[in-house]
C-alpha cells in the first residue's frame, strides 16, 4: 500500500517541485541539474528506496559534483532515516 502511495506521489512531481525542495533547503540549482534530478527522481525512485542505491548516487555525483551532491545526499539519508519505517 505504501509503495502505491510513493508511486502516486512520485508521478505528481514536477520540477518546479525539485527546485522549490532545493531553495528551502539552500541549495542553488541550475537547469541542468534540475532536469538531471528530475530525471533520476521519476526513473529510478524504487532503486532509490528499496534497491542497491549506490551505482544512482555514484552518478549523480559525478553529474552534479561533489558538492552539491554531499548536500543533497546528506538530505536523502536524514529523510530516509526519518520515514524508513513508512517505506
């Protein structure tokens, strides 16, 4: 039932969105960068949340740099640590 919920929420995700999450939190992103989130958001959500995460966020650092990619991983791991138990 979860993961229908996060499916639904997912699909409903613009890039405006990414980039509203990224301002709250005081990070500036480029177009490209937002697309490239955009990108692996909508495509590989599920690997992100219940599968082997660490090839995605090899290349999204390599893609976004290091760090702007240490900011936004450093918020994946708290938001993940705070929901697991939802996922």
């Amino acid at each position: 039932m979860h993961r229908l919920l996060i499916e639904n929420y997912i699909k409903q995700i613009s890039k405006q969105d990414i980039l509203e999450f990224a301002s709250k939190n005081n990070i500036q992103l480029e177009k490209q960068e937002q697309d490239i989130l955009y990108h692996y958001l909508k495509n590989n959500w599920q690997d992100l949340l219940y599968g082997n995460s660490r090839s995605i966020f090899k290349e999204l650092e390599e893609k976004l740099g290091s760090e702007k990619f240490n900011i936004l991983k450093s918020l994946y791991d708290f938001y993940f640590e705070k929901y697991h138990d939802f996922l």
